[in-house]
C-alpha cells in the first residue's frame, strides 16, 4: 500500500488554479459593474470577505501585488479594500452609508 506524503509545514498548496480565481474574480467584478464607482467597490469586497476561502483571497491579494495581471481595475480596487481591515470575521457588512 502506497501512503501519499503530506506536503512540508509551511509549504503554500494553492486551493485552485490561479486562472480560476481571476476568472471568478472578474465576474464578481461584472456583477457590480454598473454600480456607482464606491458602492461597486464596497460589493466586491464584501462578496469577497463573505464567500471567499480566506486562502483564495489570500492568493487573489498576491496576485494584485504583483501586478493583478488578467484582473479588472475595478476588481482590484475593491479587493484592495480587504487590505485595510482589521477582523476576519465572516458576514456580510452592507454598502457603506450615504
């Protein structure tokens, strides 16, 4: 019987192809697309932080600071607000209030 070896502690396995999430992340992106330039920024996000794998959005952040190649600009703005949060906690945490 042949055992598989788990990787190495502190070894990255991606959860998916990279390809795959910048496709996903560009139809989160169309979805919002004719929302006003905040509010589309603000749905992004909280799509993200909502329904993301924390390691899928981990992968998506290293992706915009290399460059966010294959990424919409308003794809990358909205996931660059992830960036300056301070919790992890789950849920959805609605537009910001006009």
């Amino acid at each position: 019987m042949r055992m598989t070896q788990s990787p190495s502690p502190g070894v990255d396995i991606p959860v998916m192809a990279l390809d795959r999430i910048v496709l996903m992340a560009n139809q989160i992106g169309d979805f919002f697309a004719p929302y006003p330039p905040e509010r589309r920024a603000e749905g992004i996000r909280n799509h993200l932080r909502t329904y993301w794998d924390p390691r899928m959005r981990a992968e998506l952040i290293a992706l915009i600071e290399t460059g966010g190649a294959g990424l919409a600009p308003h794809v990358m703005e909205g996931a660059k607000l992830l960036l300056n949060e301070t919790h992890s906690k789950p849920g959805y945490y609605g537009p910001p209030k006009a």
